[in-house]
C-alpha cells in the first residue's frame, strides 16, 4: 500500500518506521529542519529504557498537493495543526482514504463536510514520545510492550476498506488493531478523560507529577472535572466508551482522590502524563475549549471545568504545594465499604 504519513512529529514519525519496516511505500511529509533531518539521517527512534538506534530511510516531501495519488493517507498531528489544513486535503480528489489519526472533541463533521464520509476514517495513535534534534524517544513500543491502536469509520460501519486498513496498521511491530464503530464518542471521551481537569491540574502543580500528588486539592479537581466532563458527555447523548469510564462514577470521591494521587507519584508514568502537557500546552487548551464549546451549546454547564481553564495560562500562579483545603465529599464511602465487607465475609464463609 502506498501511504503518505502526514505530520513528522514523535508518533507520525514512529508509525512511518513502523509501516516502512513491514514492507509499505511509505512517504513522510515534514518541513522545515525537520525534512532536513529526515533526508540527511532518515527518522532515527530510540526506545526509553534502549540504548538500540532504529533507522528508517523513507521516503520525503514537503508539500501534499491536488494531484498526489496515495492509498492511504494518515493524518498525525495536533488537533488545532490539523483543522488548518483540512481544505488542503480536500483539494486532493484521488486520494480514497483519510485517517485522521488525531484528538477530537467536536466530532467528525469538519473532516466529512470537506471529504466526504467515504473518504473519512478516524483513529488514535499511541503510546507517546518526544522529539529532541533529528532523534525520536518513544516509550518502548515492541513485542514485549505491544499497543492497541483504535480505528473506525467516521459513520460507525465496518467495511472491507476498514478491515484493510486495519490490516495495515496491524502490520506494525509492536501494534495490535482494535477497529471500533464508536470511534467518535472514543475520541470525544479520551478528551473529556485527560484535558479539561487532569491537564490544567498538572500546570497548576508546574508539570510535576509528585507535586500533584501531595496536593489533594489538585486532585480532587481533577477527579471532579473528568466526572463533570464524562457526565456531560452522557448528558448530552454521548454514550460512555470505553466502558471501564463508568467506574469513575462508581466508587465514592475519597478513594478516587487517593488513587490518582498514587498515580502521580508512580516513576513509570511520568513519559505519558508530563510529555504531551509539557509539548503540547496549545494542543491541550484548544481540545478543552472545543470539549466545554460542544457541551455548553447542549446547554450543559462545567463549572469545574471552567474553573481550572486559567492553569493553562503559563502566568497563573501554581497553587500551592500540598495545599488541603477543598473539603472531600464522603457520599457513597459507607455503601461501598458494606459491599466489600459482604465480599469478604461471602469469601470467607464459601
């Protein structure tokens, strides 16, 4: 299959190595110095944790114009980087398939508008790196540390161009393919999940981690937005995916709290929940507002939400370190403690 991987940062670049190892024709569009780098030393990637060099040498332009012929042509860059370059796409006619590899809470309407449904397909890349000169970190991504990408069509349908391309991604080292028909509410909910409360929380903290997680205020911020911003989304007809969404509205706020301030003070997440925040400030910001824009047009008020939007301004101050001051709420602590003492007493008399 020739493909056109469109965006040259860490994940654009990863999946070209990755498609260019399988076997594909595989070209990268990049500009700047990034081209330069790319045609002197080809995409160069690094696995934290490895000191192996992987080198892939694909083929490079700068430019992606009405006449270009593609089989595939996969969209890898930030959502705001994205929205301005749909009419571009859509100037091209040949090209069959767009997958739009991207954040996206407003939905798929811009990319059909332009394209047309058939021509439009959605997905997410994983897992996550950074870009540092002509060479690409990434968190370990092989056969021991394997990753689900999701796919679908903008529609929901599956189709045989679905299953193909499917087939394709699959064929990268260290992927699996889940295709979803909910790839829309998927999208909508890993931004409701991460952007408008656990993001701004963490500039609140100065992008650290252990700093979050001394400061329960901070976290029971974000606990409250992710349940404010999922419930939303469930308020506004948007069912929950994936389904384990749902257990943050299952055990009571005092036990959340306590769980994402471990979180934050686990060394191995640091690459996955300090990386994008710390690249990616603008990205975060414009997801957010388009989140908040999409569930205040359904009439659906984030207080919370609304209330972390300044920690994205990088002049707020940081709230203070370990900071205590926000009662928790204690409302179903007592109900789910009953339901663990039965499971213990059933466990014990079984």
């Amino acid at each position: 299959m020739k493909i056109l991987v469109f965006g040259a940062g860490p994940l654009g670049s990863l999946m070209a190595a990755r498609l260019h190892e399988a076997g594909h024709g595989v070209t990268m569009l990049a500009r700047n110095q990034r081209l330069a780098d790319i045609r002197e030393h080809g995409i160069v990637i690094r696995e934290d944790g490895s000191d192996e060099i992987q080198v892939a040498r694909v083929n490079s332009v700068e430019s992606f114009g009405p006449d270009d012929d593609y089989d595939l042509v996969m969209v890898v860059m930030r959502k705001n980087q994205v929205d301005q370059i749909v009419a571009t796409l859509a100037a091209n006619k040949r090209v069959p398939t767009f997958l739009f590899m991207t954040n996206c809470a407003e939905g798929p309407g811009r990319y059909v508008e332009a394209l047309g449904i058939e021509r439009v397909m959605l997905g997410f890349p994983l897992p996550g790196g950074r870009r540092e000169g002509h060479l690409v970190e990434v968190v370990p991504v092989n056969e021991e540390h394997v990753w689900t990408i999701p796919v679908g069509e903008a529609d929901g349908r599956i189709t045989e161009r679905t299953r193909a391309v499917a087939r394709v991604l699959g064929s990268m080292r260290g992927y699996k393919v889940q295709v979803r028909r909910d790839m829309d509410a998927w999208l909508r909910h890993h931004v409701a999940l991460l952007m408008p409360a656990l993001a701004p929380a963490l500039y609140a903290a100065g992008i650290s981690m252990k700093r979050m997680g001394r400061t329960r205020d901070l976290n029971v911020l974000a606990v409250r937005g992710m349940r404010e911003a999922i419930g939303g989304l469930r308020k506004a007809g948007v069912p929950v995916t994936p389904g384990a969404f749902k257990v943050l509205f299952m055990f009571p706020e005092p036990l959340l709290v306590a769980f994402f301030a471990r979180a934050m003070k686990a060394e191995k997440n640091r690459a996955s929940i300090e990386g994008h925040p710390r690249n990616a400030r603008d990205e975060l910001r414009y997801l957010t507002e388009e989140l908040l824009d999409f569930l205040k047009k359904k009439g659906i008020e984030t207080p919370v939400c609304d209330s972390l939007l300044v920690y994205y301004d990088p002049g707020t101050p940081l709230m203070p370190d370990g900071s205590r001051t926000i009662p928790l709420r204690w409302t179903g602590v007592l109900a789910t403690l009953t339901v663990i003492a039965v499971a213990v007493a059933a466990s014990i008399v079984l």
